[in-house]
C-alpha cells in the first residue's frame, strides 16, 4: 500500500511538471490571438468577421485550459484519466486547428490526411490533443530556420486493428546522441524548454496501450508516429 502511495505521489509530481508545460501552450495562443485582435482593432477598415474569428479561437484556447485542468483532477482522485469511444481523426483534425496559426505564422505549409477508416478508438480526449499539439509545435519549432518548410500530419489503419499517426516535418533532422535520448525527462535542445513535451507524450501514449518513437524523414527532417489500437466494436 505504501508502494502504490508512493508512485501515486511521484506520478503527481511529474504531472505538476507536466501542467506547467501543457497550459503554457494555450495560454500562449490565448494571449497571441488577442494581440492580432487588437492589432485588427487598430487597423483602418477592420473586419469584425475577423475579430470576431480571433476572440472564438481565444475562446477555444481558454477552455482547453479548463479541460487539461480538469483531466489533471481525474487523474489524480482516481489514478487514471477518464477514458471514451472517439474518432481518431476528428481528434487530430481538433488538435491541428489548435496549432494553425503558429504555423501560419511561422511560414510553415500543413497537410492534413486523415485516412483511417474505421478510426474509432479508446482514448482521453484531451490528452491524445496534447500529444498531437505537443508533436506539431515540435515540427514547428524544428522548421524555424529551414528554407522549406513543409509538414504532413496523417493517420491509416495498419495491420487491421492499429492506427499510426504521423507528423512529419523538413526540418534539420536528429542526430544521434539526441535521438537516443530524445524520450528522457528535461531532455531539451530548446534554449528555454522544460524538456518534458515528448517525455509526457511517450507516458500518455503507452498508457493508451500504444508505442510513440521518431525516425528519420526520407525527404529530410523528422517524422514522429504514435500507434494505438483500434477499440473493440
């Protein structure tokens, strides 16, 4: 009992570190949607259509907070996270449009390919959009300086009853002593990274009964994938 009380104490802990890197991404894109909101406002001619869009993407930012939270809470009263029958790829497509304009904004080109079928799995909501949003901010970040920049997030059904997941970018590629440990808590190559992005993804995802690694892009660049399976019918 003192045991299980101990690595309860300890998934905690990590999950605290954990919040402090997840809610800074939507709150970072709370706090740039309303600086074009008021960039727009000091425009001649401005578009309320376009404020409008502006305040509801902060808005959606800001309730993802709340959900995150709120996943957290589960977690912690009852030692897992809730979990339902979802659609994979209206998952992703979700977890995509959360990341849209700082890829806009960074010059980078997304292609969204949502191929499987069927695409219904067990899954925390909010946690299968973090590891998506966490793996495209990556991409992003990755592409910052590259000439091209091109990205492809995409799902297929494999082997019948699994569904990878793919996000693939241009950028400068891993080397081999990052790639070895690229899976570690506060492994960071990020001037002021937490280093906990891919850590926290890895644990989501094989707590999904699912495997997530990278590998090296043919074109040039990376691509990471996570695989889970198909829930039952």
């Amino acid at each position: 009992m003192h045991e299980l009380h101990m690595q309860r104490l300890d998934a905690i802990a990590n999950m605290t570190v954990g919040l402090a890197h997840e809610l800074k991404q939507p709150l970072s894109a709370i706090n740039a949607y309303h600086s074009v909101v008021r960039r727009l406002l000091e425009e001649h001619g401005v578009s309320l259509e376009k404020v409008d869009r502006a305040l509801d993407a902060a808005r959606e930012q800001a309730f993802r907070v709340s959900e995150i939270v709120d996943s957290l809470r589960q977690f912690v009263s009852r030692g897992e996270a809730v979990k339902s029958r979802e659609s994979l790829n209206e998952v992703v497509r979700s977890a995509c449009e959360f990341t849209d304009a700082m890829a806009v904004e960074n010059g980078v080109n997304t292609v969204v390919r949502l191929d499987a079928k069927p695409d219904h799995v067990l899954i925390n909501r909010v946690q299968i959009q973090q590891v998506v949003v966490n793996l495209k901010r990556n991409a992003i970040e990755a592409m910052r300086d590259c000439e091209r920049r091109e990205m492809i997030v995409s799902t297929r059904l494999a082997d019948g009853w699994m569904i990878p997941t793919d996000v693939a970018d241009t950028g400068h590629g891993l080397r081999g002593s990052v790639k070895e440990k690229l899976f570690e808590p506060f492994m960071t190559t990020k001037p002021h990274g937490l280093g906990v992005g891919l850590s926290i993804s890895r644990s989501i995802i094989e707590a999904h009964h699912g495997k997530l690694w990278a590998r090296d892009n043919p074109g040039g660049g990376t691509v990471f994938s996570f695989v889970l399976p198909l829930a039952e019918l």
